[in-house]
C-alpha cells in the first residue's frame, strides 16, 4: 500500500471515530438521566415512596414556608397558607390555587425548588401537582394538593425551610424563546 | 538526531503524491497563492497571521472590559455589552487565537521536524484553514445585530444561552465551524505523524513538539464533536422544540454543564499541550544539553491527557452533587498535579548545570516555568472543594487561567515565534527588541493578573461591569497592567514584521544547541523541504 492509500485508511477511521465522539455526546443525555436515576439525585418529579415506618419526631417543630411563582404564563398561582408548622416524620397535606386568567388553554409544568439545598435529601413528597402537567382551561380555578413529610433524619440547626415551585408553560414553542428575547 | 539526507529538492522519486504537481517551481503569485495554497508552510504563515489578528481582537475586547473596570461604577457601556465583551473576549482567545496558533506551529514544524515532505491531507488543510475567517466574521458581525452578541459567558451555559437573540445563534454556527476545522486539522496532523515520519524516526526518536501535538490531536478528535453536539442540543432547544438544556420543559441545565466540560476540561490541555512540546524543545537548545527525561516526558503528556478526561466536573462544585462525585472529582483533579509536576521537575533539571544562555525565547521559556507553575499551584488550590465553593465565578479564577493561558500558552507560542523565526524567514529578529518585548510582558502580565487572586479571595464576582468600592485600587492597578500588555505586543509585531522584511541572514542551524531535524534545512525553509526523506539514525 502507497503512503496516500495508508494516510485515506487512518482518516476514514479517525473520521468515524469523530462521528461517533458527536453521537456520544447525545448518547451522555439518556446516560446522565441514567445516572441520576441511578444515584437518586433529580428525581424531582416522581413521588417517593416510604419503605420503612418512620416515628413523629413531637419534640421538634419545623416552619414550613410555602412559595408559589409563574414563569411566562397568564397563571395565578399561590398557596392557601403561607406557612405550616409541622413536626418531622409528620405527614402534611397543603394545598394550592391555580387559575388560568386567560381565554385559552394552557398546560403547565411546575418545577419545584428548596431552599436550604438540604431540604431535598429529607423531603419525602408522597403526592404532588408536579410529578405531572397541569391543563387549564380558560379561567379555570384548580386547587391542587401537595402531600410530604420531612424526615427526623434532618439536621437539628435547620427549623425553617422553603418549598417553592415555579409554573413553565408547556407547548410546541415554548422552547424557542429565542426569538422572543428583547434587547434590553 | 543526526540526520543523512540530500536538500536537494528536485531531484527524487516520485514516491510521494502530496506536492506533486508544484515541486519543481515556486508558489504562484499574489492572492491566488494564499487561497489555493496546499504547502504546509503556507498554511502554517496563515494560520499564525490569522490567530495573530484574533488576538488583536481578543486584545481590543479586553481593552474595553479592563477600561470599564479601571473605576467602579458605569462609565463606558451598558452592562449588556459588558457581557458581551467577556463572552467574546474569552470565545476569540480560545477558539481564534490561541488554537490556531498552535496548529499554525504544527503545519510549519511537524512535516519539517519528522522528515515528511507536507501534509497528508493538503488539500484538507487548506479547506481547514478557509474556514476559519468565516468562523471569526460570525462572531465579530455578532455584535452588530439586534440584541447583540452573545453575552452568557464563552461557556455557553443555559438558561441564558436558550433565551438569548440571534448574537447567540451565530456564536453556535461559529463554533461548528471552528470545531469542523479543528477535526479535520487534528485528522491531518495525526496521519502525517502516524505514517510519513521519515525512516528511522521511531516514535520515541520524535521531537516533543511532535508527541505533544499528535496527543493533542487525539483529544481534538475525542471532544470536539462531543462540543458540536453540545451546541446542536442548544440550538435545536432554541429552535426546534426540544428539550434537552430546557427547565420549563422538563430538559435540564446541569446536563448542559455536564457535557460541555466534557468537552472543556480537555480542550484546556488542548491548549497547553503543545505549548509544554514548544517550551521541550527550547530549553534544551539553550542549555545545550539533551531534554531531561524525555519518555517520562511522553508518558506524562499522554497521562495528563488522560486524566483531562475525568475531571470535567471541577468545574461545577457548586450545582449539587453527591459528595462521593465531588471527592472523586477533587482527588482525580488533584492527580493531575502529579505528571504536570515530573514535566516541571524535568525542564528544572535540562537546565540544571547546562551551558544556558538568555536570548529570547529561552526568556520566554523560564518565564513560563516560572508563571505557569504558580498558575498550576492556584488550579490545585482551586481543585479543593471547600476553597473552590468560595472562590467559584471570582477573580481568583479569572487569575487562575489567565496564568496558565497567557503565561503558560501564549508565552510558549511567543517562544516558539522567537524560535523557528530565523527558520521561517531567514533572517534573524532583532534581539534586543524581542527582550524588551519578553520584559515588557513579563511585568505587565503579572502587574494585570497577580491582583486579581487578592480581588478573587476578596469576593469580587467575575463578568460584572461594576464593583464594590474597596475593590477600586487592585482593579486600577489590573488596567494599568493590562493597557500596558495590550501596547508591549506592538512591540512583538514590529519585531516579526522587522524580521520579515530584512535583518542579519540566519544560518541554517542559528541555535548551537538544536538537534532536531528543522535545523538540517536551510534558513529560510525551502519551499518543498524532505522532499526526499532524511535517513534519521
């Protein structure tokens, strides 16, 4: 074989070899989630479940506060109360109120947030309007339940602690924000 | 490496296909010459002439970012702009300046250094270099589109990737393009040194420069497409419905980060490699003794290499991780320390009891030793976890990589000027400017950056335009340091442009202490050069 036969042999495998290398990079995407699931971090949208019986910490109170934002659509969204005072191993129902103050359908996507970052390893969340999207129709009103319980096992210094979601619209464009961006 | 061979460029064998049909005569003239060109030596001058402009470019960004900040409060430009600056500033740095550089050294020196006639792909290499201006015009002309250039920061990451104007979409076609000619430079630059090395010139006989740069290469080609995907993902999420990097519909930011330091961690010794294969061969031409620990030196090039690959997530302590990911990530980090360290010791001891002498590019090595290594020391400080949660998106970070950036990369690159200058032109350049410019950048390097560790441990946060009062002082000082850099590198233009023009005729082997296989050729580099092969013994 002639050097130029040699020299097209090791291009055409280093070029499938970068072929592969840009779907590898699209492969890391089901592999991450894999992972995630995996390592049981990001799980954020699916309901836990309590395996083992769990004792009411009486002793201890807890200041839950509840926080409620929308993100770019025409949605009311709030808590029923403010905060709640609970125990840890307690399991507490809230609820919150959702309306659509437009004339045409929406469906939404709420994404939950804690603060302290902790708070997620000891929040057990049984039910949630979370773990699936939200279809209002117009001016509908919806109260929606949160169903959790914060494990004993959370650090004695945190009493207070904040659970916030925030609505997203969810359709075909809602992805292309791109064009809508203004300069400011 | 002593080498047999025969300068005589015309009369051979017509055993090599590159080159073929232009041997027996000089390049044609005019334009022409420079868009047809498939001489490695041709494309090599280009690339360094078009990096060289980007670093202008790069540099006017940094003027204007350094300016803003030379007092608190706004006084030049909206924030908006000031956003833009930085992001663009470190785009153009990294992909416009500091890469091309480097392949621009590879298209000179590896076919001399190996004893291959060209490249193997000349064609190719043309076409991977014709892409570039293109690349550059996207992201400069960025600026002058409604909403502006892109200005979430060079990284890329969402959300504001996905909310940003059309600035945005020309920084991700921008960067296909620079990763498309990347790939197809590495794919050539692997071939030739892969198959065309002349006879007798084992692998471990080959100069470092070249082992740095054919393991530089292999990275090329392991994380540049996974980038390409990367800003695919963002751009079909900006466009097409989906939802790979997009919260609001269920897709996730972290994965963004995730994947793009996949790429980013190798693509920073990408931009070191090549310049530790510059400062190898330098040092030892003058100190006139051989590069200790040479296969060390390989094998540690090809370690840190691999570790680059296992560390990406240094970047991003701060967005949550098991604390088991973080550990790993840290101790992998830190491990880096290790074959960075046998190359830092082996340069130490090619100069320890050598015959050295000062001229310009060794001043440019020892400083980048000596600069690079605190830069190293900062990264491993950075690589602590707890420290890092502090300093994360600070200034000590800013200085951190500049450190290894400018000291290390571009100090080698200008040795590496210095270097081969005599090679490419055949003339010498005029010494006495090269070490004012060395001196001239030495101190304002240090008089810009060293600062910013004291405003990073501070708290002042990075890509932002205005600051709290008590950072008034080091920043003032830091753009003091900085117009002074901007300015010292007229100094290195004049020299290159002096060189080029005229100067004392360089003999073929200027350097009394070089062995490799370049120094064999005369000065200037014939236009074919190995024509026929050099026996190496």
């Amino acid at each position: 074989m002639s050097v130029a036969q040699e020299n097209t042999v090791i291009m055409k495998k280093l070029l499938i070899f970068s072929v592969a290398m840009f779907g590898f990079g699209f492969a890391l995407v089901p592999l991450y989630e894999k992972i995630c699931e995996v390592a049981g971090v990001n799980n954020l949208l699916k309901a836990d479940t309590l395996t083992e019986n769990i004792q009411v910490d009486t002793s201890r109170w807890l200041t839950v506060e509840l926080d409620a934002n929308t993100r770019g659509l025409p949605w009311q969204f709030k808590p029923m109360q403010a905060s709640v005072r609970i125990h840890p191993g307690e399991m507490v129902e809230v609820m919150y109120e959702v309306r659509n103050n437009s004339d045409r359908e929406v469906a939404g996507q709420a994404i939950p947030s804690y603060s302290p970052q902790l708070l997620a390893q000891h929040l057990k969340k049984l039910e949630c309007f979370c773990f699936t999207k939200q279809v209002l129709k117009p001016n509908e009103v919806r109260q929606m339940p949160v169903q959790f319980m914060i494990e004993p096992s959370l650090p004695s210094n945190v009493s207070v602690m904040t659970i916030s979601y925030t609505f997203f619209e969810l359709n075909s464009d809602s992805a292309d924000t791109g064009g809508k961006a203004k300069p400011i | 490496m002593a080498a047999v061979h025969d300068d005589h460029a015309h009369g051979h064998g017509h055993g090599h296909e590159h080159g073929h049909d232009d041997h027996a005569h000089g390049p044609p003239k005019g334009m022409m010459r420079w868009l047809t060109t498939t001489n490695h030596k041709d494309i090599g001058t280009m690339y360094l002439w078009f990096s060289f402009s980007m670093f202008i470019v790069g540099g006017l960004m940094a003027f204007g970012i350094r300016a803003e900040l030379f007092q608190p409060g706004m006084q030049l430009m909206t924030p908006e702009f000031f956003n833009s600056l930085t992001t663009n500033h470190g785009l153009i740095m990294v992909f416009g300046a500091i890469m091309p550089a480097f392949v621009g050294f590879a298209n000179w020196q590896v076919p001399m250094m190996i004893g291959a006639p060209d490249m193997a792909f000349a064609r190719m290499n043309n076409w991977s270099f014709w892409l570039l201006p293109p690349a550059a015009l996207l992201l400069v002309s960025a600026f002058f589109v409604p909403g502006g250039a892109g200005a979430g920061g060079w990284t890329f990451y969402p959300p504001l990737s996905i909310q940003m104007g059309m600035g945005m979409d020309m920084m991700i076609f921008a960067v296909h393009i620079l990763g498309a000619s990347s790939i197809m430079g590495s794919i050539n630059i692997i071939t030739t040194i892969l198959n065309m090395r002349a006879p007798g010139m084992t692998l471990m006989k080959m100069p470092l420069f070249v082992w740095t740069w054919l393991i530089t290469a292999y990275l090329l080609v392991l994380v540049m497409p996974v980038l390409a995907g990367t800003v695919t993902m963002l751009l079909t999420d900006r466009h097409f419905g989906t939802n790979f990097f997009n919260a609001a519909g269920g897709g996730d930011p972290i994965m963004f980060q995730h994947i793009f330091w996949f790429f980013g961690h190798p693509e920073v010794y990408i931009m070191i490699l090549p310049a530790f294969g510059i400062i190898s061969e330098i040092l030892p031409t003058f100190s006139r003794k051989p590069l200790f620990g040479y296969s060390s030196m390989v094998y540690a090039t090809a370690s840190i290499a691999i570790l680059s690959c296992i560390v990406w997530a240094h970047h991003m302590f701060t967005v949550g991780m098991p604390v088991t990911a973080q550990l790993f990530f840290m101790y992998a980090t830190m491990l880096i320390a290790v074959p960075t360290g046998v190359k830092v010791f082996n340069w130490t001891a090619t100069m320890w009891q050598g015959s050295m002498s000062f001229e310009t590019p060794m001043l440019f090595a020892i400083g980048f030793i000596f600069l690079f290594t605190i830069g190293g020391f900062s990264g491993v400080v950075c690589a602590v976890i707890p420290v890092d949660i502090q300093v994360q998106e600070t200034y000590y970070v800013i200085a951190h990589f500049h450190y290894v950036l400018v000291s290390g990369s571009l100090f080698a690159l200008f040795g590496g000027v210095y270097y081969w200058l005599p090679k490419w032109t055949g003339h010498m350049y005029d010494e006495s400017l090269g070490k004012l410019h060395f001196w001239l950048s030495m101190v304002f390097f240090n008089v810009t950056f060293f600062v910013q560790h004291f405003l990073g441990l501070a708290g002042m946060p990075r890509r932002v335009p205005d600051y709290a009062l008590q950072f008034a002082d080091f920043n003032m000082i830091s753009s003091i340091g900085a117009f002074g850099f901007g300015l010292s590198q007229l100094v290195f233009l004049t020299v290159v442009v002096k060189c080029i023009c005229g100067g004392k005729k360089a003999e073929a082997k200027p350097w009394d202490g070089a062995t490799t296989l370049e120094w064999d050729l005369p000065s200037p580099a014939p236009y074919h050069s190995w024509v026929t092969p050099p026996v190496v013994k």
